[in-house]
C-alpha cells in the first residue's frame, strides 16, 4: 500500500486515490460511483471521519465480502496518510 499511497494537496484527490486503492482490493467501483463520491464532496464535505467512511460505504460497498473488508481497509489507508 505504501507506493500507492502519496499525500495529495486536496480531498478530491485523496478520494480519487482511495477508490483506486479500493479497486486493488478488489472492490468493484464504476467510474460512475467514483464520480458520484467527488460529487458528494463538492456539495458537502463530512464534518467527521465516520460520516466520511459512511458515505464512502454507502456507495461503494456492494456485497458481504466487501462490507466486512471495507472498515479495516478504509482505516488502514486513511489512518497511514495520517503517519
């Protein structure tokens, strides 16, 4: 993960790079929803980390598998961007 992982100067691309690092993972997310994520962002940007992580769920999460992989990695990788 870490040469993927490259601290951006703005959300917008900070979620594109998540969605990236989803994809490599194994999740599949459409350019579609990848766009109605930056969407979300230009309208409203969460005020805290779980509404972040609850948005990014809604939309990306798909099935079981992924719903019980998503915490751990959504926390890995916004929480190695914190180091």
């Amino acid at each position: 993960m870490t040469s993927m992982l490259r601290r951006q100067t703005d959300l917008p691309s900070h979620v594109v790079q998540f969605t990236r690092y989803l994809r490599k993972q194994d999740f599949n997310i459409s350019l579609r929803e990848e766009l109605d994520y930056l969407k979300a962002f230009s309208k409203r940007i969460p005020t805290s980390y779980e509404e972040q992580e609850s948005l990014c769920k809604a939309l990306f999460v798909k099935n079981r598998k992924e719903f019980l992989r998503f915490d751990d990695l959504y926390s890995a990788y916004w929480n190695r961007l914190a180091l």
